[in-house]
C-alpha cells in the first residue's frame, strides 16, 4: 500500500517547489525579458492491488515559460522597425527646423540679397547701394555656408552612430553566442530548459533587432543562429561573425559597412538591411542627407552661373566689363582608391535647367563606360567620352582607365560650401548696360532706336562702335568691326536688328543718309540696365525644366523635407502603437501579474499547510502503531 509519509512528502515538496516558483515570479516582476514561470505536476506512478490502482502522491514534471515564439517574434520586428524609424526621423528634423527656420533658413537672406540688387537699379551710381549689394552678397554666401556645415556635421554624427551601432551589434552577437554555449551545456545535462537563461538570450535579440533587423533559427541542442535581414549569419551557434565599418573606397567621407567572416568581408548593399538603428541611420545618410546637401548645392551654383551671366554682360564704374561675381563650384569627382588605371575624369554643368540633384558613378568594363544615377539606379551605358547626362558632361581629361576602375561624379555637392562673393570694391559692380544707341545730329527722318539689349555670354566685339546707314526708307547698311559690313539690308519698322552679341529694334520712318549707332558707354554711371536684369534673376527660372528658380527650387526643398517629416512621423506614431499592442500582447501571456501571484501564492501555501498536516496524521498513526507493538 502507498505510504501517507510518502505521498505527504511529495506534496509537500510539490508545494514549496511552487511557492519558490511563485516568488521567484515576484522577485523578476521588474526585470526586462522575463517570462513568468509556472511548475507543471504531474501524479507519481500509481500502485496496483487487489482493490485497484492507489495513487502514489505528486512530482514537479518541469518549470515551464509562459512563452509564446510569435508575439515574442512580433515585439522583435516591431520594436525593429520603430527604430528605424526614429533613428531617421530624429535628425530630419534637425533638418527641417534648419531649413523651414523665418530666421536661419536661406529665404530670407536672398530676399535680402536682391533687395539689395534693387536698390542697386533705382540707384546705380550710389556707392552705398553697391557696398550694400556686396555686403549682402557675403551674407548669402555665409549663409549657405552655414546650412552645409550644418548636414556635413549630420553627416559625421551618422558616420559616428553607424559606427556605434556596429559596436553595439558585435558586443550583443558575442553574448548571444555565450549564452548559447551555457544553454546548450545546461539543456545536455539537466534535460530541463533553462528559463532564465532563454530569457536573457531573447532579451539580448530584442536589444540586437533595435540596432539591425534579424532572425533566428532554433538546433536541437538549444542554441539558435541568428541571421541579419539578408540572410547574412551574424551567430551560428557560438561562431560570431563580426560588423565590420571602413571608409567607402570611393567616397572617403561614408563609411560602408559589412559582415566580416573569417578573412572574407562581405559589403551591406541598399536594402540588405530591413529594420533596425543601423538600416535607418544608412538611409537617412545616404538618401535623404545626400539629397538635401546636393539640393542645396544645386541651388548655390544655378545662383552663382546666372547672377555671374548676367554681371559679365555689364559695366562696371571704369567701364570695363563686370567679371564673375560669385564663385561657382566646380562638380567633384573622386577616384576610386582600388582604381589600377591613369584615368582622370572631368566633369562640367552643361545646362542649369537638366541639372539634378543626384549623385553618379561611372565605370569602365575595358570597352565601354557605365553610368548610373544613384538617386534612382538608372543606368546607361557609352563607348566613349565625352557624354551629357541630366545637364553634365562628363569627359576623360587624361589617361587610360583600366577595367574596372570606377569614379564617383558629385556635380552640385561642393555648391554651397564653396559659394563665395568675390568681388570686394563697389565700383567693379558692373550696374550699367556696356552699350547704348544714339541718332546721328543731323537726321531728317524720325526712326529711333531701341537701348540695346545684350546677349549672354558677352560677344568679344561687343563694345566696337556700329552704325546703322539707312539708303533708303526701307534700306540700310551696317559698318563696324566684327558685323561683316553688310549692305542693302531691309528696313522693317520694329524688326529686331542684332551684331556683336546686342539687340536693338528700331521705330520710325527713316530718309536716306540718316544713320543710328551703337557705342561704348562712356561715362554711363547713371545707366542701371544692367542692374534692373541683376534684380530680375530672382524670379528667372532656370531649374528643373525651366519651371523653377532659386527661390522657388529652395521653397519645394523645404516642402519635400517638411512632408517627408511630416510622413515619417504618422508612420513612427503608427508604428509606435503597434510596438505598444505587441508589447502588451506578449505581457498578457508572459507578464507577472502581481495579484495573480498573489493568489498562486496563498494556494501553494494551503497546499503546503495541507500536505504538512498530512504528514502530521501519518506520524500520529505510525506512532499509535509502536505503541500497540509495546
């Protein structure tokens, strides 16, 4: 027959195995990662008699996590994916605070550079008026200098997260495989789960997929491998391969990022990387960051070649021709540090209205040249240089490259960085138009012409002296250097007239002999033509198609960035409470609640009193027995 001492002492056991599993609950209530524990009983093997089978007491079959894989799956890839949307969202904002800014961002200092051009036109010899223009001048070119610095210093701070991200991700992979050796020697000797131990494991994969998107797969010894969101190992068993950071061969200022194992380093590609701090920070470095530093620099060098075209078509005080006004940035191009070739490419803006914002790289196979927009990963291919693409030439100024060697094309990234004034005294200003027209004195008839217009870029005979001999009223000839001298033409009242890079038209009924000229300004201090066509480049359209100017170019810049905040936090908000549901769904199953404990508690504890009680019987009993063998 069953023993009551031994039932009693299996109860009692049973119940102190719960009441510590039950306080061990309690004790883990603010621990991150814990899953609430539960002791599984079991009745022992009954004993059989003549009366039928007498139950033996009870055993504790296993301490058992209250786990469940998909809402632990699914607190991962949420938990994931709002990283990455934070770790974007935080310095785009950064951004658009900066660009969208009444005070700091770049609208008001060009309103202010063309009010200054103004002036400049309703007073074109005032030396106040050019010293303001001038003044403004470098306050604009500070002021792009400012707003670059500012998402070159973003830059750096992503290059330096992408770098601590990496540490991050190296340091977790090192301790999931540690945990994976202990779980492994634990489940092959006790043949029990370790719990806590799971527990600290899915904890560190949580922490893991805030930095990058990645998965597991389980083993029989009760290891997992774990592999990023290419599919890439990161730990196979207690194998950890390592994140590897260094500087992009062919653009010195990023830093690529890759999976090194053994001596074998493989590069992340876009998209490689789905989730996490990690893919977030690469995105907003190399898509958003990029454009906005190249939309800026666009808007820098289309300023600089207009209000540059427009100056050197004018007169200065001296009556010399205005020189350039502002620098304008030449495109970058950079080598490919494992280029094997002599190979130098050039590359040049052609056309302001095609010009993009994106960056290009060309390559070499050893017969024909590849060129890929990075913005979009249109490629075309050439079988020789040079070729115009979106508004760039891009040429082979010396050498032979070699096949494949690779050259990075940046056309507008040093645009603002390197916009400058660079003229320094008023009276180079060049406000004056460098030519003007005028009636012989003795004139009979009554044709005027029109103040000559000038053609962008100048004519080099563009201030030799012409005149217009009218033979008839309805003919005239044309005498000067660099017109050709042409005779006989046809006089048509108002048709324009254009030699030597200027354009008159002229009005008027004329007799023959009367003639008209076109001569140097001299002494044209008032004359503020030109100046009126320096303030008018403000609302020239000369981007995207002809569709856009400076002003307007910066406006949608500021809108893009505002709308892509603006995205990028509903889906944030959005993603932030399913993280939230997630959180809370796996807690409802894996949570310690507290009353419930409480309740568990009170239960194994009449259990326990129970069971103590029974063993209390069974000694009166077994001592009524000796007492009866006396």
């Amino acid at each position: 027959m069953p023993s009551l001492i031994s039932i009693g002492a299996s109860a009692l056991n049973a119940a102190s195995l719960g009441l510590s599993t039950t306080s061990h609950n309690i004790a883990n209530v603010n621990t991150l990662g814990y899953t609430r524990q539960q002791t599984i009983q079991g009745t022992n093997t009954p004993q059989f008699s003549g009366a039928g089978y007498f139950g033996q007491g009870v055993h504790v079959e296993t301490v058992r996590r209250q786990y469940d894989q998909f809402l632990t799956g699914q607190v991962r890839n949420t938990e994931s994916s709002m990283s990455r949307l934070t770790s974007m969202l935080d310095p785009l904002k950064t951004i658009d605070s900066l660009l969208a800014d009444p005070a700091a961002g770049l609208s008001p200092v060009v309103q202010d550079f063309f009010a200054a051009a103004n002036q400049l036109a309703q007073h074109p010899s005032d030396p106040a008026a050019r010293q303001g223009l001038l003044s403004q001048a470098n306050a604009l070119a500070a002021r792009f200098h400012m707003m670059d610095g500012q998402v070159a210093h973003l830059r750096d701070d992503a290059n330096g997260r992408i770098q601590s991200s990496a540490d991050v991700i190296n340091t977790l992979a090192q301790q999931i495989a540690e945990v994976n050796q202990r779980i492994r020697e634990a489940s092959g000797t006790q043949q029990q789960p370790p719990n806590d131990l799971l527990d600290h494991r899915d904890q560190l994969m949580l922490e893991l997929n805030k930095q990058v998107n990645a998965t597991t797969v389980a083993n029989d010894d009760g290891s997992v491998n774990v592999f990023l969101g290419n599919g890439q190992p990161l730990v196979v068993g207690e194998n950890v391969s390592k994140i590897v950071t260094q500087r992009d061969p062919s653009n010195p200022e990023k830093l690529t990022v890759g999976l090194q194992s053994g001596s074998l380093l493989v590069a992340f590609r876009a998209g490689d990387l789905t989730g996490g701090e990690l893919a977030g920070t690469l995105d907003f470095r190399d898509t958003q960051l990029d454009g906005i530093q190249n939309s800026l620099g666009r808007m820098a060098v289309a300023l600089a070649r207009t209000f540059n075209d427009q100056h050197q078509v004018g007169q200065d005080l001296t009556g010399a021709l205005g020189g350039a006004f502002f620098v304008e940035a030449a495109p970058r191009v950079l080598v490919d540090s494992r280029n094997t070739g002599t190979g130098v490419v050039g590359a040049v803006i052609a056309n302001l209205s095609a010009l993009g914002t994106s960056d290009y790289q060309l390559g070499f196979d050893g017969t024909n040249y590849t060129l890929r927009r990075l913005s979009d990963g249109v490629t075309q291919s050439f079988a020789t240089l040079p070729q115009t693409v979106d508004g760039v030439t891009f040429s082979l100024s010396s050498g032979t490259p070699a096949a494949g060697d690779r050259f990075l094309i940046q056309p507008t990234r040093d645009g603002a960085a390197n916009l400058n004034a660079l003229i320094t005294d008023p009276a180079r200003v060049a406000a004056a138009a460098p030519v003007v027209s005028g009636s012989a004195a003795g004139n009979l008839g009554n044709a005027v012409a029109s103040p000559p217009s000038v053609s962008i870029p100048a004519n080099a005979n563009l201030q030799q002296p012409v005149t217009i001999t009218f033979t008839s009223p309805t003919t005239f000839n044309v005498t000067g250097v660099g017109t050709g001298n042409p005779t006989g033409l046809t006089y048509t009242p108002g048709q324009p007239i254009t030699y030597n890079g200027w354009t008159l038209s002229v009005t008027g009924t004329p007799v023959a002999g009367d003639s008209l000229s076109v001569s140097p300004n001299i002494g044209g201090t008032g004359d503020n033509r030109n100046a009126t066509a320096l303030a008018a480049i403000q609302s020239l359209k000369s981007l995207d198609g002809g569709t856009n100017s400076v002003s307007g170019a910066y406006a949608r810049l500021v809108s893009d960035v505002g709308n892509q905040g603006r995205s990028l936090t509903l889906t944030a908000e959005a993603q932030g409470k399913l993280a939230d549901d997630a959180i809370g769904a796996r807690e409802s199953v894996a949570g310690v609640n507290l009353d419930e404990e409480a309740a568990n508690l009170l239960r194994y504890q009449q259990a326990y009193q129970a069971a103590g009680k029974l063993l209390q019987v069974a000694g009166t009993l077994f001592d009524q027995l000796l007492d009866l063998g006396r």
